[in-house]
C-alpha cells in the first residue's frame, strides 16, 4: 500500500491484493466516495473523505484478502467436516452403512 500522488489516493499492488478482496471491499464500501480503477499492476483508491476513508477501505481490503485465503488454505477440511455432518444427521455411520438399515434387519 503506497499512498498516490493525489491526496486521498492509494496504490494497491495486485500481486498482494486480488481483484476479487477489491471488488468485495468495494462493494462493502459502495456509496461512501471510495472510488476504485484498474492501474499498472494494481488498483488505484480514491476516496472523497482523504487518506483516512481510503485507509478504512484497504483495511477492508486486506480482511477480505485475508477471508479467501484462509478459504482457499481451509477448503478440504471445511469439505470433509460438512461432509461428516451431513452424513451423521441423515443417519449414516463411518463405515457408510445406514443405521436405519441395521434396525430394520435386526427386527425382521
């Protein structure tokens, strides 16, 4: 993050931030000046309340940067725990054999 020749103006770099934690932020920060454009290698910010509300949004950006890289990181795990779960409500044990079978082939 380096602050731009304008006042209020801020460089992304768009090998640390990608364009998708920008466009998230930008959508969090829709309405409230902060304005976003493509430049060389990054992003440009500008933002009507100065520095500070083009800080608040690179902070904005650096959380949602943040959210998909833990995403990413922790995709397969987050899939095998959902997968448990869902498995377990709908009655199905680790060995992939339904519950409600075994019950029913004990009483007849």
């Amino acid at each position: 993050m380096k602050p731009a020749k304008k006042a209020g103006g801020i460089f992304l770099s768009g090998e640390i931030y990608c364009a998708e934690a920008v466009n998230l932020a930008a959508s969090v920060f829709e309405g409230r000046g902060v304005r976003v454009a493509k430049a060389a290698g990054g992003f440009c910010v500008e933002a009507d309340g100065g520095e500070g509300a083009a800080g608040e949004f690179c902070n904005e950006v650096l959380n949602q940067q943040c959210r998909i890289d833990l995403s990413r990181r922790n995709f397969k795990i987050a899939s095998i725990i959902a997968t448990k779960a869902l498995l377990s409500a709908a009655g199905v044990d680790q060995s992939g054999a339904a519950k409600a079978k075994k019950k029913a082939a004990g009483r007849g």
